[in-house]
C-alpha cells in the first residue's frame, strides 16, 4: 500500500445499519456499563458510607474494582475461544448484574467490596468483549469505526457516571444507582442472542485454549502493587512499590512470551509494529489519568462548585470522544499514519499548558483556558485511539492471532489506567503544599509522559516486512 492509497472502510450508516446496529449497540454497551460504573462512585460514595460506614476502606471501593478487571482482563481471549461471543457475554452481563445487585443490598462496606470484587471481574471481561468481539461479529472494513464507537464509551462513562452517581445520591438513593444498573444489564443481555454469533470461527478448533493463570497473578498484583503506592507517606516506601509493580510487569512480560496460554499475541514479541502499537496506547491512556485530580484541583485553585469542577474534568472526555468520531473517517493511509504519529504530541501540549496554567484564586477566564486544554488533551487520545486499535487486530504475523490482539487492547488500556492511576496519586502527594504546586508537577509529569510517547506512536504506523507464521 502506498503512503496516498486510500482504506477501505465501512461508513458510520453501514456500521449503525439494521445489519450491524445490533452487535454494535452491545460492543458499546458493555464498555458503556463497565465505563459508567467505574466513575459511579466518585460522587456516590460519601452517602453509602454516611449509611453504611467503612470510612478507612473508602479507597478500595475504586481499588478492588481495577484491580478485578485487570485481572478479568487477562482471561477475555480464552473465555471467547471456549464459549464464543454470545456465551461469553451472556456470562459477563449475568455476573455483572449480580455484583450490582449486591452493591444494591449491602449492609456493610466489606460486603459492598465483595459486589465491586464481582463487579469488576465481570466489568474487565465485558470491556475487553468490546474489542476483542469487533474482529468476530463485524467486517473488517468496519473496525476502525466500531473501534471508535466501543472506545467513545469511554467518555460517555466519564460524563454519566459522576453525574449519575451524584443524582442519585442527591435524592438519598443511591442504593438505586446500582440497582438501575443490574437493570439495564438485564435489558442488554435480551438483545444479546439476537445480536452476536454462537461462536467465532475458530472456537472449535481453539475451544481448548487454557486461562494464563500465570500472567493473570503477576498482572493483577502489578496492578494491586502500584494501586497502593500512593498511600504510604514514605517517599522511599513509594518509590519502593513502584519499582515492585514495574519488575512484576516485566515478569510478566517473561512469562507471558514464553507460556502456551498467554495474553498478548505472539506477534507482540516479534519484529514488527503490534508492540508499538500497545505501547502507544498505554501511554495515552496512563497519560489520561492526570484528569482523575482535575475536580479537586478545580475546587481549590478557582473555588469551584462541585458540580462545575465534574464538568470542567469532563473536557477531556469530551475532546477524546469528538475527536474519535472525526478522526475514524480519515481513509487516506499517509494521513491516518501522520495522524497517529502526533498524537502524543497533541495531548502533551494540552497537558503542559494546563499545568503552565494553573493558579490560586483563579478567574473565569483561567478556567476556561483550562477546560480548552483539557479538550485538546483528550483530542490527543481520540485521534489515534480508532487507528491503533485496528492496527491491533490487523498487523499480526497470523490472521487466528486477530482475536487474541484484539482482547488485548483492553488489558493494556486497564493496566496502563492503573499505573496512571498510581503514578499520578505518587506525584501529587509527594509535591502536596495546599496550593497550585502539586497540580503543576502532575499535569508537567504527564505532559512528559505524553511526549515520550511519540517514539512508539512514530514507529507503530511503520511498515515492516512480511514475516512468516513460524517467524523463519
């Protein structure tokens, strides 16, 4: 293919067409619930635990639920081998609706742990189902789009969830905010078997792919690892778990290379673009999580309302999803390549002009200069969110290997949102003085995070040479 060949692909009509609307409504709504019910609880958790108590397990609520999906994650690729798509998410939706269904009921904060532990695994599963099911139920001229469509649920969950949360909790309900979602999971799981094939093309010679059992312990504790290495106030004691959760990382890299039942595609370990196309993607998505502290910061530095710093941290949804819709119309392969590549860049100087920015006793117009460079960082996402993702599943030494590329695009998405997650909570209490300080060392800290990436970015749209099956 040459640098001006246009790609072929499907248009937003044939993808949301009577043909395909009914699998892509389910790709999106499963990333949608999982999404929505990650950020649920910022605004619903001080009235459950004015209700319920568990002051000191307040953290873990998010904690628990991360940590199960990346560890659920891990096991999307041989639970749609074994199963196939309609089975597997039939199991996803039925274990996630119970989880609400115990957040709902629950007497104590322990037993509300146990619903988001549930939660959480079968949230990982029905995230990674979103992609990975892409490559089974839809054209191949439809992946870019349906990519983008699964990957904008994203931003929808970060809109509805605070706002959801917050509303339920406002009315004193929000037991009900969980019940409404083991309803509309229910709804979901009807439209399934009419939605979704049986099973793949390749499950019944595959139906014997084991769980990675090794590489599902070394990433789930690198994740529980770097969870918790904001907590201790000993810089030392930090440093020491984030170098724990980096050489359990890098375990599991070893592991997963060289064990029959893995998570990442061999092709992943191969000479080739695929390890770069990941690698741009968890950097984008660590990146991401610098937002996570944009609300407190909003409210302390421009004394804003509760609910206007939730919208102010919305402007990077915003961007990522707005973005994401345009960019998956580009058909021109130069321009999609050129696109990805600057992408890191893109998000680095929204993040470097929100941190060169930000200001005690801030005005309206400092706001909003803030909220413009929020929207950029998430453009920086969105541009090359659709296109790696395709690239995911397409540039892989063996066409069998699309369906386990494809899962995992979720576990590199959730395990990088963990040590984004981490990282960012290291860097603002290290640099914590109760003014701009630590906010302008986190986003300068992401801002270069983001920059870095553009090595990967660069290389993952390369064209290598073909390279055989046995890799001879």
């Amino acid at each position: 293919m040459t640098d001006d060949a246009a790609v072929s692909a499907g248009g937003w009509r044939e993808l949301l067409g009577p043909a395909n609307l009914g699998a892509s409504t389910v790709l999106a709504g499963g990333v949608a619930l999982y999404a929505t019910n990650e950020f649920l609880t910022i605004s619903l958790m001080p009235s459950a635990v004015g209700e319920i108590g568990g002051h000191r397990l307040y953290a873990w609520v998010t904690t628990v639920y991360l940590v199960a999906s990346v560890v659920a994650a891990t096991t999307v690729y041989s639970t749609l081998m074994r199963f196939g798509p309609r089975r597997s998410y039939l199991f996803a939706l039925a274990v996630f609706g119970g989880g609400s269904v115990a957040c709902a009921i629950a007497p104590t904060m322990q037993t509300l742990l146990v619903g988001r532990t549930v939660q959480g695994l079968a949230g990982g599963l029905l995230a990674g189902l979103g992609y990975a099911v892409i490559n089974t139920a839809l054209p191949s001229t439809l992946w870019t789009k349906a990519s983008a469509l699964v990957s904008a649920m994203w931003g929808v969950g970060t809109l509805l969830g605070p706002a959801a949360g917050g509303l339920f909790a406002q009315f004193g309900s929000w037991r009900w905010a969980f019940g409404v979602l083991a309803i509309l999971t229910a709804a979901m799981a009807v439209l399934v078997p009419i939605a979704l094939p049986t099973r793949n093309d390749a499950s019944v010679e595959a139906a014997s792919t084991p769980v990675p059992v090794w590489s599902l312990v070394l990433l789930g504790a690198a994740a529980l690892v770097v969870s918790v290495a904001a907590l201790p106030d000993d810089a030392r004691a930090t440093a020491g778990l984030l170098v724990l959760s980096g050489l359990l990382v890098a375990g599991f890299l070893y592991v997963d290379r060289r064990r029959p039942a893995a998570v990442l595609p061999p092709s992943a370990f191969h000479v080739g673009p695929l390890k770069w196309i990941y690698l741009t993607l968890g950097v984008l998505m660590a990146a991401t999580m610098a937002d996570m502290y944009v609300p407190l910061f909003g409210q302390r530095l421009a004394h804003l309302s509760p609910v206007a710093a939730g919208f102010l941290a919305a402007g990077l949804a915003i961007g990522w999803t707005a973005s994401e819709i345009g960019s998956a119309s580009l058909r021109t392969e130069s321009t999609i390549r050129r696109t990805v590549a600057v992408a890191p860049l893109v998000m680095a100087t929204g993040l470097a002009l929100t941190a060169v920015t930000w200001s005690e006793d801030a005005s309206a117009g400092r706001v909003a200069v803030w909220a413009f460079a929020l929207f950029v960082t998430g453009t920086g996402v969105g541009i090359a969110w659709p296109h790696l993702s395709a690239w995911a599943m397409s540039r892989v030494d063996d066409p069998a290997e699309g369906p386990a590329a494809a899962a995992a695009i979720n576990t590199v998405q959730l395990i990088s949102g963990a040590f984004g997650a981490g990282l960012a909570g290291v860097v603002v209490n290290l640099t914590e003085t109760g003014d701009a300080t630590p906010a302008r060392w986190l986003f300068a800290a992401f801002a270069a995070l983001a920059a870095i990436g553009m090595v990967a970015s660069v290389r993952s749209g390369r064209q290598y040479p073909a390279r055989s099956i046995t890799g001879r």
